[in-house]
C-alpha cells in the first residue's frame, strides 16, 4: 500500500487569491487519516490536488515519493479510488454500476464483477438484488444506498488509495454510522483519506489532519483532539 504526501503544497483557482499556502503532511502506507475543517478551509481542494484536477503552484504532491506530476493520468485513476459526496449514477442496474469500471466484456461479465463487491449486504435486502434498476442518477434509491453502490464501484476495483470526500455527510446519522461500520472493515490495512465535516465520523482514523483556511491548524488522534477542545 503507498503512502502519499503533500510537500509545501502553493496553490489558488484565481491568480489573485492562494488557496492552499505550503501545505505539507504525509499519510503513511496503510495509514488512515481524516481532514476536518470549516467549510472553505481548503479540503476539497486536497482531494482535487491528488486526483490532478488542478496542479500546484509550488510544492509536489506525492505517491511514495514519485511525483505524481510525473505519472501518467491512467496509473493515477488506477492508484486512487474516489467516493464523493453526491454520486451520480448510470440509469441501469445495481449491478451495471458497480461493475461497469472493470475492464469487462460483456454485461454478464460486468455484473459478475459486482458480485465480487457483494460484502453490501443492503443487496440481498433489495428485492431484485442486483438487478435493481436504480432509476435516473439512481434516484429510485434512497441515498444511502446510493452512497454504498458508489463505495461498491469504487472498492471492486482495489485501489490502494481510498480518496472520500464527504461520502457520508449527506446522510442521516444512523444509515452514516452503518456504512462507517463496512468501510472501516473494507479500507482496514488501505491508504484512505477521508475528508469530513463531523468529529463523530472519523474516530476510527489513526490521524486527523485539522485545516483552517488553507494551512494545517492542528493534527493529532481524535482523542487528543478532543482534550484539546
Ligand atoms: P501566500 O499568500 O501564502 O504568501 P503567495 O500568493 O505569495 O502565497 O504565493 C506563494 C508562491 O506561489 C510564490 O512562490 C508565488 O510566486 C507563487 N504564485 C503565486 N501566484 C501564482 C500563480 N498565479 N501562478 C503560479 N505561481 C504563483
Ligand atoms: P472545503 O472543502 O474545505 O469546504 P474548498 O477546498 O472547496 O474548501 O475551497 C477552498 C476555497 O477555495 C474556498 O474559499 C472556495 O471558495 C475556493 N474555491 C473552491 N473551488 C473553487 C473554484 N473552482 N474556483 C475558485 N475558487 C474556488
């Protein structure tokens, strides 16, 4: 699994106004870590860094230590697995979605695949399991289980890195704290970045990385950080 880093991270959208000023932290292999702050703070634009949306103005953003600047856009979709908040989905079946990004054949082939992912057991719960139509940008399901066929297309493919940003913050708490639950058990021992707005989400992280307006105010556990509260 690689770890990743950012390096005296210089970067704004406009010209005029810098967004991101030097920020640097790493995330160990393996490692789970959470990113908190206020609205604004500069979060999403980490998650739009590593995924080269955007490049830095200064500074590097690194995939065990390579520049990923310097690695071509198909490894990096490949090495980064991305889970956003509001996922839009094929007007197709469950299945379709969660295994259309396999590099399969047929349609029999691309479902199989998603059986693969079935460690969603809201799946067995749907009537029609897999073959659940999902409806136009899956609007026939509710958004919880929205969120999990999302996480499921990302998870079949395997990527080292899990990139979530806000992936549960749409949800209500109890359907948020089931899906928490199966991707603490599914990200174990898989370099994730998890980026949140609520304390309550990330306690299982090994670090929480605290922005405030485009630099790193605090990190520690979520232990700590509540003590320093
Ligand atoms: P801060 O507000 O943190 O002092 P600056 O705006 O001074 O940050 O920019 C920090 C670095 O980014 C400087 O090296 C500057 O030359 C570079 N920089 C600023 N704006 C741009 C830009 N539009 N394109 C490329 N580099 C830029
Ligand atoms: P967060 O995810 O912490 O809420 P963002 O990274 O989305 O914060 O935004 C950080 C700052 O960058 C905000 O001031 C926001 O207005 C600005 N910003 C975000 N996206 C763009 C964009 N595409 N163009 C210009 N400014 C942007």
């Amino acid at each position: 699994r690689p770890s990743v880093a950012f390096e005296n991270v210089v970067f704004g959208y406009e010209l005029d106004r810098t967004i991101l000023h030097g920020l640097s932290f790493e995330v160990p292999a393996g490692a789970q870590v959470a990113i908190v702050g206020p609205s604004g703070a500069g979060k999403s634009t980490i998650a739009r860094l590593l995924f080269r949306f955007y490049d830095p103005w200064s500074g590097r953003v690194t995939i065990d230590g390579q520049d990923i600047a310097r690695v071509t856009q198909a490894s990096l979709r490949a090495a980064i697995g991305i889970v956003p908040q509001d996922s839009v989905l094929f007007n197709d079946t469950i299945g379709y979605n969660i295994g259309y990004g396999r590099d399969r054949a047929t349609r029999e082939e691309i479902v199989a695949a998603a059986r693969d992912a079935a460690i969603w057991s809201f799946i067995d719960r749907l009537p029609d399991g897999l073959e659940t139509e999902v409806g136009e940008r899956g609007l026939k399901l509710s958004g919880g289980e929205k969120q999990r066929v999302a996480i499921a297309r990302t998870l079949v493919k395997d990527p080292p890195i899990l990139l979530l940003d806000e992936a549960t913050s749409a949800l209500d708490s109890r359907t948020e704290q089931d899906i928490l639950a199966t991707l603490h058990r599914v990200s174990a021992n898989r370099t994730s970045i998890s980026i949140a707005h609520r304390l309550s989400t990330i306690a299982d992280a090994d670090e929480i990385l605290v922005m405030d307006q485009g630099r790193l105010a605090e990190r520690g556990s979520h232990a700590a950080l509540l003590r320093a509260d």
